[in-house]
C-alpha cells in the first residue's frame, strides 16, 4: 500500500482544512483540545455544521447520504477533524445503527429512521451491556415477548441495561433483547428499537471516576414496542450485533484523536523542564515516546486496510479487534504520559480546577487542570466495546483457529 498521498488526496486534505478553519467554531474547537466537557447541544451543533455539507456519514453510501468518499478520504478527514480539535461524531447513530440498518434493515426503516440520524431529529445510544453481560454478550436477560392487541402487533420489554453512553440525552435506544427463551443463547437474540419517551423506560445516571455522569443504567418495566421496530429477523440479532460491535471496535482504535493527542504531549514535552532541560530531552521519556509514536504509525497503516476492505464491500474482521487493542492502548499511553509530563500539577483532582478559563493555558496549573479526568475516563476504552481480553479471545479463534 502507496502510504503517499497523491495530488488528489493532497488537495482533498486542503479542502477539509479550510473548511475547518472557516466552519468550526474557534469556542468549541479550544474546549476539545483543553479536554473539557461538551454539552449536547456543542455535539449537535457540530453535526448540523457536518450535515449541511454532506460530510455527517462519511462512511454511507450515496444514496443514503453518504459523500462517496474512498478509504484515504475518510482517513484524511478523521485525522484533520481531530487535529483542528473537531469534537468526536456521537457514534451511535451514525457509525453503529446506520451500517446495520442499510445492510439488515427493510426499506421503510432505511426511509424512515436514516434521514432522522443525519438530520438530529433522533439522538440514538446502545443497549448491549447488561449486569453480568459486558464483553459476554450472549448472556443478555432483557426479554422481548411478541404480542398482539387492539393496536397491533408489539413487543413488551422488560429487563435492564447498564453502561449506556450519553443515554441521558437519548430519545432512541437500539437494544439486543431475548425472544426466545428455550432456544440457545445467541440463537435468541433479536435487535429492537425503542423509544426512550415510552411509558417504563427510566434512566439513572452512574458517576465515574472523573466525577462525570455520561453514562447510565436504562430499566425496562413492560415497555411496549412496536413490532416493526424490529431490524431484520426475530432471533437474529446476534448477527447483527457482530456486525454493528466491528464498526464500534474499528471506531474506539480513535486513530485521528490519537494523532491530535501526540502533537499535544510533543508540544507540553517541549515546554516543561526537568533537571535544567526540557523534558523531550529527557533519555527515558523521549523513549516512550518514538515508542508510542511508532506505534501510531504502524496503527496508521491498518487502519487504512480496514477501510479500503469495507470501502471495497468486506467487513472488518480479526483486524477490527486489533484496532481496538491497539488504538486503546497507544491512546492510554499517550494520556499517561501527558499527565506523567505535568508532574505535580495533574495531582490536584478539584471540579473547579478542572474547567477554569483555559485562554492563557501553558505547561503549568491551567494546562493541567483536565488532565487528571482525562487519564481517569479514557481507563475504560481498553474495556468497553468488548474489553481487550475478548478481542484477543476473538483473534485466537478467527485467526489462529483456537
């Protein structure tokens, strides 16, 4: 693979610059690079910013909305959305719903539901992770028993999931659901959509580590759903599940963010002295980080292969799950390092200290002042999605065949 780009892809990447430059806000760009928090209404203003240019769902085919970008394209626009200091696209409409509704929905629910991702009409979350049913998903418990009334055909729903990412702004919620309960784990398994507004649906926040509140417990207490809210067969969900978890796990490798994440620890090394020096001059550290660095490069490459193998119809396989590995731990040592670069300043761990004006910020207090709950709440990447232990279960057997 020709890791150059050519005059096309170059003046492409120009494009996406100057877009940047004109289109994203300077207000919301500093509070990405400064770590801090991002309200709903920063995230949908940035996708509407996106969606005007037809750039939202850069990963859909045409005539869904997506732009017909290649592999390098969409390469070149995720690494400089992240260097700009472009927030994260909320994944769970766009990258993990919309490819399994254009490949497994019918065309009422690709005519219906796709237009309402790209628009902001519907803010979607996942409901996979259940108590005791993480990385094990096959042991989900939340049933779905298929009924009919005066109304029509249904779903009653009753169980709970747990873990559920920015579910406190969702109206929609794409659920793995047992519909059969004789039959053998993953065989039972059916993909429903539901809406959050429904009678029995509660949310309950659960606080983190960095002392944020972005994810949630979700409790189903005879949730009626309709029975069309059903994407693709009944007790085929499990299916469906793998193919949405390789769009997740390629996602979570983060490689853009991971390369805006670098520059910045380059430029805190290059300021900060230690012993009389900067601390880039420092033997020990500089290793760690040419180490990291190469890592990102070589993560750079397979990520590209990824891409241009979905851009040419496949579907990510072993190599999704080393994206994953990979891409949480290189993100997870470039954290540690920069909190490692601020020595005695990222200690302090105060709310108030953490979103202080960030205008004057250098390597000193100010700087430092989110770096505390950045390292804390990226310990869960190399967890959620599947945790890293599963995905190397993943590549024994679809690899190795063990």
């Amino acid at each position: 693979m020709d890791l150059q780009f050519t005059p096309e892809e170059q003046a492409f990447r120009e494009e996406v610059q100057a877009f940047l430059k004109d289109k994203l806000p300077a207000a919301l760009a500093h509070n990405v690079k400064a770590g801090q928090r991002l309200t709903k209404a920063d995230q949908e203003g940035w996708h509407a910013i996106l969606n005007a240019r037809g750039w939202l769902a850069n990963h859909w085919p045409v005539q869904y909305g997506g732009p017909g970008w290649g592999a390098v394209q969409k390469f070149i626009f995720d690494t400089e959305c992240a260097v700009a200091g472009g927030p994260r696209i909320v994944p769970f409409g766009l990258n993990m719903l919309g490819p399994v509704l254009i490949k497994y929905g019918n065309e009422a629910q690709k005519q219906y539901w796709l237009p309402r991702i790209l628009d902001g009409s519907d803010w979607w979350c996942q409901g996979y992770s259940e108590p005791g049913a993480g990385s094990d998903l096959a042991s989900v418990k939340t049933t779905a028993v298929r009924g009919v009334d005066g109304e029509g055909e249904h779903y009653i729903v009753n169980g709970q999931k747990t873990w559920t990412t920015q579910g406190q702004h969702a109206n929609m919620i794409f659920c793995l659901v047992r519909t059969d309960r004789e039959a053998k784990a993953q065989a039972a398994i059916s993909f429903l959509l539901v809406d959050m507004d429904t009678p029995g649906v509660e949310v309950r926040p659960i606080r983190t580590l960095d002392g944020d509140s972005e994810v949630n417990e979700v409790f189903f207490t005879d949730v009626r759903v309709p029975a069309q809210n059903l994407v693709g067969e009944e007790n085929k969900g499990w299916t469906y599940a793998k193919y949405l978890l390789t769009y997740e796990r390629t996602g979570i490798a983060g490689v853009g963010f991971s390369v805006a994440a670098l520059e910045k620890l380059k430029v805190i090394a290059a300021k900060v002295q230690r012993n009389g020096r900067p601390l880039d001059q420092d033997p020990q550290f500089a290793t760690r980080m040419a180490r990291v660095e190469i890592d990102l490069e070589n993560m750079k490459t397979t990520n590209l292969r990824v891409i241009a193998a979905v851009a040419g119809g496949g579907v990510p396989g072993a190599e999704s799950s080393m994206l994953k590995i990979r891409g949480t731990e290189i993100r997870q040592e470039i954290l540690s390092l920069i909190r490692r670069a601020m020595g005695p300043h990222a200690l302090p761990y105060i709310e108030e200290a953490q979103y202080q004006d960030l205008a004057d910020a250098s390597a000193g207090p100010a700087e430092a002042a989110t770096v505390a709950a950045n390292y804390f709440n990226y310990r869960k990447l190399s967890i959620f999605g599947g945790s890293n232990e599963i995905q190397k279960n993943i590549i024994s057997k679809m690899i190795l065949g063990l």
